[in-house]
C-alpha cells in the first residue's frame, strides 16, 4: 500500500532536517555555560509542552524562559524553522502524487457508467486489468469481464485468458479468489475446469472463509454438479446464519435488531437450500427434504410473492425429478411469473408437458397463473411535489403511473 503524505517513511526526513537546523542554530546562538547543544531541541517543542503540561524543566533551566530572554537571532531562527517545516509538511501533502492504480480505476469506472456498450464495458475492464493486474478491485474488473465478455458476448474462450494472464501476476489471496471464482464458468465452457474446492482452499489457508465466500463457493459448486463440494461449504455457511455473526460481519453498519435478525434467517435459508439441493442430487432423498421443510417456515417472500431465497426452485426441481408435478407446479410458479424466471421457467415447462403430454397452451396457461397469484396492491397515500396528498385507491378505474426517485 503506497503510504500517506505524512507517513513516518516520508516524515522521517523532514524531522531529521529539523533536528540538524536546531543543532546548527544552537552553535549560532551559543547557549548559556552548562547548557547541552543537544537540549537545544527543546526550543522546538516547548509550546507544545508548556499547552500539554506534560513535563518540567529539569536542573532548573527553563526552556520557555531562555526562549524568551534569549537573543533575538535564536527567535528569528526558530520562526523561520517553523515556516520551513510548515512549508515542507504542505508541499508533501500537496505534492504527492495520486496512486495510478486508483486514478485509472477513477477513471474507468467513470467511462464504465458513461457507456452503454457493453462490448465496452468489458475492454474497459481488461485493458485496467492489463495494467494493474493486483489491486483490490481485481474481484470487480474479473467479474465485469467475465458478465459482458463471457456471459453477455458468449466470447469465454477470451475471458479465460484474460483472467488466467491476470491472476498470474496476482499475490493476493483475496484477489487471486475473486479472480479465480470469475473464472470459473469460463473454464468449465472451454472444457479446462478449474478446481473450485483448490480454489477455495488456497483462501482457506490465508485465512478462514466467511459467509461469501463460502457461499460463492457452493453457488458455482452447484452450477456444475459439484455435490458433495455444495454440501460441505452450505454446512461451514450455516455457522455463519446467526444473528451474532451477522453483526460481526457488519461491525460498522447500524443495523435494526429486526434487520439483523431478518438477514440472518436469510442466510440460514440459503444454506439450507443449496444443501438439501446437494442431498437430493446425491440421491439422499428423505435428508433432502427434511432440510427443505426445515428451511420453508423461516423462508421469506417479495411483495409479490416470489421467494427471496433458491429454496422453492430448488425444491420444485427435486419435485419434477420424482414425478410429484402438480406439487412443483405450485413451488414454481410464483417464480417463473415474478422472480427468477430463468431458473425456474424450465422445470415448471417441463412440469406442464409432463401432466398434458405436450407444451401446447403454455404461454396461454401462464398468463391465466398470472392472474391468479397476482397480488391486489394495498392503499398507500403520498405527496406529490406541491404537497398535495394522492391515495391509490383515489384512481380506481383510471390508468396510473407511478415514478419512484431514489436520491444517490
């Protein structure tokens, strides 16, 4: 890390400057019989030890009373250090230059929000990986390439090398794990899968892995069929689904008790989802749902009815899998109409054909689910610009727009 202006690496030499002005100033001044050139020093700091009180003059000499009865060219010589050390202190404030990692990352990223290519957005990205390979938004450049080259572009081969040639000039265990974890569905669409539990447990033994991370983890875990890998870090992020540990991960944030508590049933949910997903894929059926019904009294719901959480697609997928249809139908639904629709619209077709023989109908059957589970808005009264109160429930019968500003 590039130190402060008034790092001690910088200030250093500017208090040994100090040091040799007073020493060659006490020569000048020729001080008192009996009295040290060394103790000179004691001019420099005597306004601060006479504010603070901190100490007391010793063999009955007074610093502050020979500073001033002394000569006037001693006063001169001392009003012109502090000038000099004044000035100096402010051109290393002012002169230091900005950390080029930083001004280029100021600089991308506001390009990045100026831009709506995302070809773009991604050369952006790369060309500062290029030239700062190992910063701490290497986690956020890899994942901006990998999202817009790979994912949106369809071009993976190209963010494997990217980020293969960037975490080859990258130390930092965090750096290489956001990087590495970026990389991985590149990896396994070129047919070169990097190894997800080496990946993890290179972090692991720099320091130990936190709730995202392990997290991360049994998410790309579970996106290749990486089973046993899903369950064991959805156990180890279990120990992180409590209210004190939520707080502990959060130390400086001002979070409600209710917040609190509502973010770590979430986590607690999560874990448990991926995990009896991994249960089920391993053919332990009857722990694998035991953990989904263990999860679905503490899951939480959107507005709308789609879950927060991968617990009911989950769940409606194990469904399907076993033939119990209209069971996953139901678990599905709110999700393919309202939520994750493209995790959850498969399985709920593939449900549909399976209980009418063919996918005939189905956009017509969704539309008529739409209705169903939808959702009549409750009242709510705001005021518009002038002050004036408007009531939803005042524009029934009329089509009404709704503009929600969210200060930045």
């Amino acid at each position: 890390m590039e130190p402060s202006p008034l790092s001690p690496s910088r200030t250093a030499p500017l208090f040994a400057f100090v040091f040799v002005f007073v020493f060659i100033a006490q020569l000048i001044e020729r001080p008192p019989p009996g009295q040290l050139y060394g103790f000179g020093f004691f001019h420099l700091i005597t306004p601060i030890r006479v504010y603070c009180a901190s100490a007391q003059p010793s063999q009955g000499f007074s610093p502050l009373a020979h500073y001033q009865k002394g000569g006037s060219m001693m006063r001169r010589t001392l009003t012109a250090l502090v000038i000099v050390a004044v000035g100096i202190g402010i051109g290393c404030a002012k002169g230091e230059p900005d950390d080029p990692a930083e001004t280029a990352y100021k600089a991308m990223r506001a390009e990045y929000s100026a831009t709506d290519d995302e070809a773009k957005k991604a050369e952006l990205a790369e060309q500062y990986l290029a030239e700062f390979p190992d910063t701490s938004h290497s986690g956020f450049m890899a994942a901006v390439v990998a999202y817009y080259r790979g994912e949106r572009l369809g071009h993976q081969q190209q963010v494997f090398d990217v980020l293969s040639t960037a975490l080859d000039q990258i130390e930092d265990p965090e750096a290489r794990f956001e990087v590495s974890m970026a990389m991985v569905p590149a990896s396994y669409e070129i047919g070169q899968p990097l190894d997800v539990a080496a990946v993890a447990g290179a972090l692991a033994a720099e320091r130990a892995l936190g709730f995202d991370e392990h997290y991360r983890v049994m998410d790309a875990a579970e996106q290749h069929q990486l089973w046993l890998l899903a369950e064991h870090h959805a156990d180890a992020a279990l120990a992180f689904a409590t209210e004190e540990a939520y707080r502990a991960d959060y130390p400086d944030r001002d979070f409600t008790d209710d917040q609190v508590a509502l973010r770590a049933r979430l986590r607690k949910v999560e874990a448990l989802a991926y995990k009896g997903w991994a249960l089920c894929n391993q053919g332990r059926d009857e722990e694998c749902f035991s953990v989904f019904e263990e999860a679905d009294p503490l899951n939480q719901s959107s507005y709308a009815g789609s879950s927060d959480t991968p617990l009911d697609r989950f769940w409606g997928q194990a469904l399907v899998d076993r033939g119990a249809y209209e069971q996953a139908i139901e678990l599905l639904i709110p999700d393919a109409l309202l939520g994750d629709r493209s995790n959850a619209l498969p399985p709920l077709k593939e449900a549909y054909v399976a209980l009418n023989g063919d996918d005939q109908g189905f956009e017509d059957y969704l539309w008529s689910e739409r209705q169903r589970i939808a959702r009549t808005l409750d009242d709510f009264t705001l005021p518009d610009y002038d002050g004036t109160q408007h009531s939803l429930s005042g524009g029934n019968g009329n089509v009404m727009l709704l503009a929600f500003w969210f200060p930045t």
